[in-house]
C-alpha cells in the first residue's frame, strides 16, 4: 500500500506542477516518482499498512507485476515530452492521470476483496476515459473517450452485478471466504454461476477479449499515441492479472464452469483478431488488433496447472510490455511528422531517417509474432510448452494464430526498410534522443531476453 501512496502523491505533485512553467516540470516529477516507488518494492510493507491486510496483500506476486508496470510507465513517461508538445498547456492533468491509473491497477494486483477489487478497476479506468479525450481539438479522440466511457460502464454494470450475487450466495466479499464456500459446497446455486460469468463478462471487457473487444479498434485509434501505448500495456497488464487471481484463486471449485467460457473466447480472439489484423491499413488499428490477439494468448494460461504458470505470465507480459512500448515509440515520432496520419504508407521509408527507432519497431514486431531470439518468442514458447498437456488444441490454434500474425507485423517492416521514403519524413526533424535511448533499452532488453532468459527466470523463481 506504501507504493500506491507514493504513486498518488507523485499524481498529485506533477498535477500542482502545472502551475509552474506550463507543466514542464510535471514529467520530472513523474519519473522521479516513479524511480522511488520502484525502489521501495525492493522494501517490506510499512507496518502500519499491515492492518488492512483483509483489503490489500503487498506479497510477493504483487511486487513482480508492480515492478513491471512501472518499468513500462517509466519508459512510457520518457517519451511523453515530445508525443505532448502539441498540448504543453496540460501535460501535468495527463500525467497526474496516468499516475493515478497505475495505482489503480496496483491495487488489482493485491486485492484481497471483492470491494477492492472494483475499487481498483474503477480507479484504473475512469483516468483514462478523461484521458482517451485529451486532444481535444480532434473529433477521433473526443469520440474514443465517448465510446470507451459508455461502454466502460456498461461492463462494470456486469461486474457489479456478478460482485452482488457471488455476496449474495456466498455472503462475504473477502476472497478467502469465497474461495472456502467455492470448494466446499458441493452443488453451488445457479445464481452464483450466474455471478461468476457476469464478472468475468466484465473483466473480459477491459483486456478486450473476442467478442467484447469491439471497442479496442476505435478507442486505440481515436486516443493519444502515448496513451493509448499506457492503455495497450500497464491497463492490459493489470485487467489480466486482476482475472487471474480471480479466476485461478476464488473460482477454483467451479473450474469446469468458467473454463469453457475461457476456452472458446480464447480460440474466438485468437482467430478473429488475427484475421482481422491482416486487412488493417492503420498502424495504429493494427497494434490494437496484435494486443487484442496477444490477450488471447495469455487465456492459455487458465489451462496451465504447473506452480509456475503466474510466473510464466509475469515473464510473457514483460515481454509483450517492451515490444508494446518499442512499436508506439516509432509509432509517435511518424505521427508528430505527419501530422496525425498512422497509416502504414507514412512509415516509407523509416529506416533511412531514423535507423534506430526502425530497427527497434523491428524487433518489437518480431517478438509480438514470436520470432527466435526474441523475449516474445521465450514467452510464447513456455507459455504453449506449459499449456501443451491439457489443451494441446488450443496451442495449436495459438500458433496457427501466431503465423497469421507475422503477415500483417511485416507489413510495417516492409514499409519502414523497402517503400520509397514517405515526403514529409526526409524532411523531418531527428526524433529527440530521449526517444533513441529508450528505444536502445528496448531492443537491448528483447534480445537478452530471447537469447539469455535465465537471469529473469531465475529472478522469478523458474527453473529454466
């Protein structure tokens, strides 16, 4: 809970920057406050926190995923200057928002309640309905921030409602509890089956599975570059992680139940976002159609019954992290040029101009498809070996999707490295260093991934 703190007092410093210099100092502050709540995960919680510890439960788990978030924030953050120099005069509420989304989905990693839990999706979500409609002078953003605000709350309507009937059954909002009433009584009511398939239709929701995905393309398209990598990652990271727990440590007497409704929206997302992706002629609509997929990869962990399937996802959300935040880096640099165009034809001819970001947009795309030597495909590959026993089908599926997939990333690769140069990107000013610094972390860390995992894995306590 020391961490969360720390994340809301860093929102609401940056946000009170913005009286000075016109929130220049907003991102310093950011990151700054970001770097000492990485420090303090290393640390024990404070022991005054101890007490709620029937609400949030700082362990060991929590601390992986949280260090992850925050490392993708942090990158993030980095290169928010100049994906925001179009709206200097409120970059710190952008910021204070964001930071105040992150401590929501902190919260989803250590809630120990069924209030908490819509606590921290409420506090992960509204931020960002505010923040889908930043860019106020274009209509696409205003109408992403309407679409995903209506059917934001519709989906927590679901979750509500399934939250009021598993109380209802089982008459406590403590997970513990529910976890003893799941195994222990022997014919559950049907209206707590019922509250098991509400919520997860909610949950489902927010990491865009088939068919709740509908509003990923528009939003993700409409939404600020920088925002939408936030939303393609850090939000994705935590809604999954959310319903892991839930599913994996609550509902596990009622696994026959929710694992069908996993099982085929996991083959419907892997192909339908698939074969969607390839008719994409928007960089942008084509990363929310790779995210949507890559959510339907992680599902393949519900069938995976080793001790170190949540490691095994901590790895493959690291991974999918830093490929998310080298493609958006490119990603920003061609649409400040292009005046807000994301197609693929403004990305002809990249590589020329700017080598270093092409080259790690590349990389990222290779590991989103699950290339060797890359940190996507290390990911990929324990995550279909762990799953192979029990659902050798959906691996199948998986990788079937996974090939369909390389068409549509080389699309961009083409673009970037064999398309004759696109006019106003020669004549277009270097990206910033900032942007080549983070986009050599990110190349550096895909590839000792995929080529040297061990060091991760054994952090994570995997044997490799």
């Amino acid at each position: 809970m020391s961490i969360i703190i720390i994340i809301f007092v860093t929102a609401i410093l940056s946000l009170y920057s913005g009286v000075f210099g016109s929130g220049k100092y907003s991102q310093p502050i950011a990151v700054i406050g970001l770097l000492v709540a990485f420090a303090a995960t290393f640390y024990g919680e404070v022991p005054f926190f101890l007490k709620y510890s029937s609400m949030f439960v700082f362990d060991g788990t929590s601390k992986i995923f949280t260090q992850i978030v925050i490392i993708a924030t942090l990158l993030i953050f980095l290169l928010g200057r100049y994906a925001f120099r179009l709206i200097d005069h409120h970059q710190s509420e952008v910021y204070s928002l964001m930071l105040f989304s992150l401590s929501g989905g902190i919260v989803l990693f250590c809630y120990q309640n069924l209030v908490t839990l819509f606590l921290g999706i409420e506090i992960l979500s509204i931020p960002l309905y505010v923040l889908a409609g930043s860019n106020k002078s274009d209509l696409r953003s205003n109408e992403a921030s309407m679409k995903y605000f209506l059917l934001g709350a519709f989906a927590t309507g679901f979750l509500l409602f399934g939250i009021a009937l598993i109380y209802g059954t089982s008459g406590s909002f403590d997970i513990a509890a529910i976890r003893h009433y799941s195994l222990e009584t022997k014919n559950v009511p049907t209206i707590y089956i019922t509250g098991i398939i509400l919520m997860l239709v909610g949950l489902l929701f927010k990491i865009s599975i088939v068919p709740f995905h509908f509003w990923a393309p528009d939003v993700y398209e409409g939404t600020p570059s920088l925002i939408t990598a936030f939303m393609a990652s850090v939000v994705k990271i935590s809604g999954f992680v959310a319903l892991y727990k839930l599913v994996e440590t609550v509902f596990v007497g009622q696994l026959n139940e929710w694992q069908y409704v996993i099982f085929y929206t996991a083959i419907l997302t892997l192909l339908v976002a698939n074969i969607i992706g390839i008719l994409q002629k928007n960089a942008k609509r084509m990363l929310a159609y790779s995210s949507i997929s890559h959510a339907g990869y992680l599902l393949l962990i519900y069938f995976n019954t080793d001790s170190n399937s949540v490691y095994i996802l901590a790895f493959y959300l690291l991974a999918y992290s830093l490929a998310t935040v080298g493609a958006f880096a490119s990603l920003i640099y061609v649409e400040r040029v292009s005046h807000g165009s994301s197609t693929f034809e403004v990305f002809n001819g990249l590589a020329k101009k700017q080598p270093l970001l092409a080259f790690t947009t590349s990389i990222s795309l290779l590991s989103m498809a699950g290339i060797p030597l890359t940190s996507g495909f290390i990911a990929k590959l324990s995550l279909f070996t762990q799953t192979m026993g029990t659902q050798p089908v959906l691996v199948i599926i998986a990788v079937i999707g996974s090939a369909i997939s390389i068409a549509y990333y080389l699309k961009l690769i083409i673009a970037m490295y064999f398309k004759p140069g696109y006019q106003e990107l020669q004549n277009a000013q270097k990206a910033p260093i900032i942007y080549n610094l983070v986009a050599l972390i990110v190349v550096v860390l895909i590839i000792a991934l995929g080529v040297y995992p061990a060091p991760i894995f054994n952090c994570l306590s995997i044997s490799w």
